[in-house]
C-alpha cells in the first residue's frame, strides 16, 4: 500500500506538507524533480507534466477533503521520483511516440547524456544501435497498433548504445502506463557488461580446469566424507578399471575388492581426523597401470572453514617399483657373478671410504688371506701418497671412470702397475663404489718391448715428419728473410765509407744468421752435407756463451772452460755446430735448476788423436740409467708437457754424425757428462771470393726476367741484378710471364718454383716448348727444395738454383753457371 495514502487526520495535510517542505529542502532548486516536490508541497502551481499532463489546479478552489488527497498522492509520488532519482539501474520514460520524457542520473552516468539532452529526443536515437532501430520501430508501431506485446512485462537481454557509440548488453524491463489517453512506457536498464565478463571468466577457468583435469597425466578426483566419488578425471578410470563418469556417485566398497576398499577407508579417515594432507603408497591387486600408486590426500574446506569434500591426486608408481625389484634381483644376481668373477671386484662405501667386500679375485691379487681381512683393513693399497690422494679426489668427481692407471701394493709390500674401473651404485640402500682392477704388470712389460721394437720404425717417420714443418716454416721465413738480406747487403754496399755502414753491416750479418739457421734446419731434414768451412772450436764455444751467458748467470750457475791452445782449425758448418754446443749447454742449465748451489758447468777441450774432443759436463741430477739409451730419440724428452720437445739432443747427434763424429753420454755418477768426437780434416772450402767477383757487373748491356708471386721478393731480385747491370722486368705470376716472354727477349730468366696457378715447373714445360733454346737461360729460385716434387723437377729440369734467402753472391754464382748466356 502507498505510504499516506487516504490520511483522514485533521493535521494529515500539516504533516504531508512539513515532509514535503523537508524533501524540498534536500534538492536544489536546479535538480529535476525539484518543480515537481515544490508543487506537492503547495509552494508551486504546476503539477510534474508527467503526473497531471500539465494542467494547473487552483488550490483555494478545491475542498478541504480533497486537498488532503492531493497532499497525500504529491507525498507519494515524491518518494516515487525519489525512488527513480537514487535508482542504480537506468529509468528511462517515453511516451508512445518513442520521445523520452524521463532520464533518471543512472542512465546518464551509463549512456553517457545529461537529462537535459535526453528528454525530448527519440529513444531509437539515444540507445538504440543503428542495425536495430527499424526492429525497435516496427515493434512499436505494431504494439500500439493493437498487435501482442513482444517485451512487455519480461526481462530480456538486449543490445544498447552509448553516446560515443559503443555497445554493452542490457537487461531490459519494458512497462506500460496510462495517464488519461495518453501511454507511457518505462524502460528499466541493467548494464550487464561486468557480469557478461565475469560470466566468460567463469567459462574460461571451467573450461581450463576441465582441461587441466582431462589431460593430466595423474588421477584427479573429489569425494565426499561418506567416500563417495564427486568428481574424478579420464585417468581415474585407470585406478577404477572403468571409465570415470561410471565412478561418480559410487564409493571405495562399490568400485574395489573389500581390502582394497578397506585400505581406502582408512586413509580417508585419517584425512578426516588430521584436517592435513598425507601421501601414501596403495597397491591395487587387478589393476593394471596403476598397482602401485603413490595417492596424495587433501582436505577441501569450504568458506566458513567446514571440511566438506576430500581430495586426492594418484600417481602412477607402477613402473617404478618393478624397476626397484629388478634392481634388487639384479643386485643378488649381481653378487652371485662377482664372487664367481676371475676379474678383482672390490666394494667401497663412498662416505666413509671403508671396504665392504670383494671377491676372491681381488683377495688372491693383493695378497689376503682367509686370515688377513683385518689386517688388510688398515693396509695401505696405493704405492704413493700421490696416487691415494690422486683417485680419491677423481673418485668422487667422476661417478665412473674406465682405465685409470696407477701402482697398488700388496700387502707383503710388492708393488704393481693396474688399470682401474669404478662405478657409483646403491646397494642396501647406501651409496657404494664398485671397482674392478686389471694387473698390468705383464702389459706393461710387453708395451715397452713393443715400444722399443716401434721406436726405430717410428724414427723415420717423425723425421719425415720434421722435415715436413721444417720445409713449411723454411717456405714462410726465407721470403721475407731473402728481402731483408738482399736489401741489408745493397744498403751496406750504399752507405759504404759512412758511419752507417757499421749498422748496416749489422743488419746483414743477423739476417744471414737467420738465414744461416733455417738452412741448418733443413740440412738436418735433407740429410745432406752441410756448409762447411774452417772454423775455431773455442771461439765458437765462446760465442756461444755470449748468448747462454745471461741465463746462466742469472740462474746462479758457474761455468769454467778449460779450452786448450792451439788446437787445429776444424772443417765444420759452424752454425749447426754452434746449435749443437748451444743444446747441450741449455739442457745442462735446466737440469742444475732442480739443484740448490753450488750449480757448475764444465767445459773443456783437447786434441785426441785424430779427434778433437769437446766435453760438456755438469754437476746435476744425472741421467737415470732406465733412459739413458733413450735420450738421443726424436721427441723423447723428460721435461714437462710444453716445456720440451724431444728435438734438441737427437737434433745435436744428426748434426756430429754428418760431420763423421761421434756424440755419447759417458757413465759418471756425478752429474751428465757429454763427449763429442769431431775428425781433425783438411781444409776444402770452394768457395771463391775472386771468382764471384770476377763477374761483377757481368750483365752490362743484358736483360732478365724475374717472375716471383711475392712483389717484395721478386723487387729485391730486380735491385740485385740491376746491380749487375741488367736492365729488369718483373711479374708475379706465369701467366705474366708467359705474355713477356712471348713479346721480348731475354737472356736471363730468374723463375720461383712455387706459385699460384701457373707455378715454376709448369711455366718452364711450356717455355721449352714454344720458344726453342730459351731451357738455358732459366734459373729457379726456392725457398723449400725439400719437397720430393721439387726436388724431382729440379733434378729433371737441370738448371742452377737460388736457394731463398739469397745475397748478391749466390746471385752471382747463379749467373756465372750460366754458360750460355750472351752477355
């Protein structure tokens, strides 16, 4: 029933009107409804248009009973507009031709219009969207028409229209009210787009846990407190032994045999009684994936914190546990095998590094007997220190190895080289080492009668292989050394009778030493004789410890030489021969470093005979006898990986050897004493300063052709033979010099055998073939005549060799074999 309504009191219109002025009061004189509450509370003639369609009524006229009615319905209808005023959902009111006359604040703050821009305006227009207006006007016009109501009276959910636009889904509520002849219809509006929202969040998580659910790869279920199954996912039907929808609704009893089900009781009461969740493992007797599994129960609270539903997830441990008893009869098996086992099996705990067992096989190899097993226990296995500390560290770095060497002692104190073999297991549920040992005393003996019988074939092929590098890094170095000795020696020529000369002199001399070198390099891989020319035995030793001097001193080492007087000049290549010295010295300096001092080095030389004789000795460690036969070996060396290589000594005995003498180790006790023997010979030297310098300036009036790949080399050659007074052209390749040779003559040809596309051998076929007589006038220059392809063609072809680096006396002497040459 209305509020007031048919109020017959005496002071009923007094009380309407003071509630009326308060309403008053609460709304300022711009809200909407405030004309409307003025007229109701007798302070304003009009009546709301939407009330009394805008008829004015003269308040004087009208009876006393009848202006308490009017007061109480004003009362009442001013608590409606308060109603639609504070409403939250939107109040829109339109007359029957669709004009709204209503527009209350909510569905300004929802369609985005004042009231003011509402009222008036098309409904169709205001919210509306455009695809459905025609809809919306045809409804209308069919409803007032007489036609059904299709909205009327019923919540529907519809599509409306912002002012900027945009659409949101509505519930709407359509009502229809007369006032005389005239029809209003009033439009109750909810905006759904929160719910809609919420509503597609709600189907998106339910579709992800049903996801989630159906394709976990473990059981997932919800039961009740009575054990009855809620929920439960595909892969329940595995534990159930039927799909997991027929689950539902039944328990543990209706499902499993009654131990099974029993078992399931009762870990659900312990869920019950404990509120907190436990793991267990089950085993099922006719399941099939899941006999065993590991089954994690929960309580699921609800909000007031009741526990109302169980939880559980079963793991499938099936696999697992077979695995477990395979092992564990593997492991028996395991044991059987390793007692009756010929191979030593030994058994460790990896933490406290204490013996457990082994086999027969390992007692018999170290010596045990049936009564020494306490006694082996506080025997030292390993021989050294070193290699206890060594595998133990390795061991528990590495949780299997194969093959690690080392020397075991039995327990009478013999000492023996193994191989071992570890593995890290669990046995009796404790970590172990298991590990087996391979003697190698007879393998060991048999690879050093091996190695001794393969290191002679091995010689050769390590030479070979020296010469290889040798011949390489000869290649690499004379190219840039030919430059620096050909351009040193033009410029001493150049600045000669000025104080530079001296340094230009300098300058030639380190780069024919260079030079010197790297041909000793390769006359060792050549195994050829080498250069040789008379020489003073002890002014070499003597220049030798100007350049070992320093680091003898500063290493605290004495050197005393007693070098004999008047010893014959020796016919020697001085520079392999100052290698030699320069080796045997070095190698007595690091062996005195392992010394304290006093550190002393002795030299000493003498004539023997026919022989002059060089001793080199020291008062170091000494050479242990067990290598004694081995030291002169190629690669052989008892230095530290990177800091020797095995070259030095077997180096220094090829080189006395191709001078006809004799390197040996003699037998002291006080440190390494080394002899050499070198024959006292006649002096055979060849060559000639007056005949290289009788064809000074021979080519006067005469060309050459150099054709080298490298510029600055193929320069140099040109500055050396212009010096001779040839007029010079240069290339860098065959082709080049197929194309000068086919427009000029010339009476020299200077060639490098090694070059891109067209090389030395190739470009001197040709040119025997298209320009007859032309063979004579070739001289090959090369930095490696070690190759047997090189050395093949040379031998072939029959012509002179410059051999890089090269001077202008090996300039000379190329073109004064030149017989045939015109000029």
């Amino acid at each position: 029933m209305a509020l007031g309504a048919r109020c017959r009191r005496p002071d009923s219109n007094d009380k309407v009107r003071r509630s009326l002025s308060c309403w008053c009061k609460r709304f300022p004189a711009s809200a909407p409804y405030h004309g409307w509450i003025q007229h109701l509370a007798g302070t304003h003639d009009n009546r709301h248009p939407y009330l009394s369609g805008g008829q004015r009524s003269d308040r004087s006229s009208r009876s006393a009973p009848l202006q308490e009615d009017d007061a109480a319905n004003a009362f009442q209808e001013g608590i409606l507009a308060s109603v639609v005023r504070s409403s939250l959902d939107c109040v829109i009111v339109t007359d029957e031709a669709g004009l709204v006359v209503e527009f209350n604040p909510a569905a300004e703050a929802t369609f985005g219009y004042s009231r003011a821009e509402a009222v008036g305006r098309q409904i169709s227009e205001l919210i509306v969207p455009p695809h459905l207006r025609k809809a919306h006007a045809n409804g209308l016009a069919a409803y007032l028409a007489g036609g059904a109501p299709l909205l009327l009276g019923r919540r529907t959910e519809q599509t409306a229209m912002r002012a900027n636009g945009t659409e949101f889904p509505v519930e709407l509520t359509i009502t229809e009210a007369r006032s005389g002849k005239r029809r209003f219809f009033t439009a109750s509006l909810r905006d759904l787009s929160q719910r809609h929202a919420a509503d597609a969040a709600l189907r998106a998580s339910e579709a992800r846990l049903a996801a989630f659910m159906k394709h976990a790869p473990v059981g997932m279920y919800l039961k009740d407190t009575d054990g009855r199954y809620l929920v439960a996912n595909p892969e329940m039907g595995k534990v159930f032994g039927r799909p997991a929808e027929r689950a539902v609704g039944l328990s543990a009893a209706d499902i499993f045999g009654p131990q099974e089900a029993a078992m399931i009781a009762e870990n659900d009461r312990r869920v019950l009684d404990s509120g907190q969740a436990i793991a267990v493992e089950e085993f099922l007797n006719n399941a099939v994936d899941y006999a065993w599994s590991l089954v994690v129960r929960f309580p699921v609270l609800w909000a007031d914190q009741q526990q109302a539903r169980i939880g559980g997830f079963d793991i499938d441990i099936t696999e697992q546990k077979r695995a477990a008893e395979r092992l564990q009869q593997s492991e028996r098996r395991f044991r059987e095998l390793t007692h009756h086992h010929p191979v030593p099996v030994v058994f460790i705990d990896s933490r406290t590094r204490q013996l457990i067992n082994a086999n027969p096989a390992f007692c018999e190899i170290m010596g045990i007997g049936p009564l020494d097993e306490d006694r082996f226990r506080r025997h030292r296995w390993f021989a050294t220190r070193e290699d206890y500390r060594r595998l133990k560290a390795l061991s528990r770095q590495q949780p299997r190895a194969d093959g690690v060497e080392a020397q075991l002692r039995r327990l009478d104190g013999s000492v023996f080289p193994v191989s071992l073999s570890w593995r890290h297991i669990e046995m009796d549920d404790r970590p172990v080492i298991v590990g087996s040992i391979l003697d190698l005393t007879a393998t060991k003996a048999a690879e050093a009668e091996l190695a001794r019988s393969r290191e002679a074939l091995a010689q050769s092929e390590r030479l070979n292989a020296l010469g290889s590098l040798l011949a390489g890094v000869s290649h690499e170095l004379n190219n840039p050394l030919a430059v620096v000795v050909a351009q040193a020696n033009l410029l001493e020529e150049f600045l000669a009778g000025t104080a530079h000369a001296q340094r230009a002199g300098k300058i030639r001399l380190a780069a024919e030493r260079c030079a010197r070198i790297v041909k000793t390099f390769l006359a060792m891989a050549r195994q050829r004789q080498p250069e040789r020319r008379s020489t003073d035995v002890n002014d070499l030793i003597r220049a030798v410890l100007d350049i070992a001097g320093y680091g003898l001193r500063t290493a605290g080492i004495e050197v005393q030489c007693r070098l004999a007087e008047g010893l014959p000049s020796l016919e020697v290549d001085p520079d392999q021969m100052h290698q030699v010295f320069y080796n045997l010295i070095v190698n007595a300096q690091h062996a005195l470093q392992e010394i304290p001092a006093p550190r002393r080095i002795e030299i000493e030389t003498s004539l023997e005979g026919n022989d002059l004789q060089i001793v080199i000795a020291d008062n170091g460690p000494g050479v242990p006898a067990e290598i004694r036969n081995r030291i002169f070996d190629p690669f052989f060396t008892t230095k530290a990986q990177g800091a020797g290589t095995g070259i030095g000594l077997a180096f220094s005995l090829g080189v006395v050897q191709s001078h006809n003498g004799r390197l040996a180790l003699l037998d002291r006790a006080d440190g390494a004493h080394f002899r050499l023997l070198l024959p006292v010979e006649a002096c055979t030297s060849s060559d000639s300063v007056e005949g290289v310098a009788a064809h000074s300036a021979a080519g006067i009036g005469c060309t050459a052709l150099v054709v080298d790949d490298e510029r600055e080399v193929g320069e140099t050659m040109a500055e050396l033979l212009q010096a001779e007074g040839f007029a010079v052209r240069i290339v860098e390749d065959g082709a080049g010099a197929k194309a000068a040779l086919t427009s000029a003559v010339f009476d020299v040809i200077f060639c490098d055998l090694r070059m891109p596309n067209t090389d030395g051998p190739a470009l001197f076929d040709w040119a025997c073939q298209a320009i007859p007589g032309i063979a004579e006038r070739f001289v090959f220059v090369t930095g490696d005549t070690l190759g047997s392809a090189a050395a093949r063609f040379l031998e072939r072809a029959g012509r002179p060799v410059v051999e890089k680096p090269f001077s202008r006396d090996s300039i000379r002497r190329a073109l004064s074999s030149l017989a045939d040459v015109p000029c």
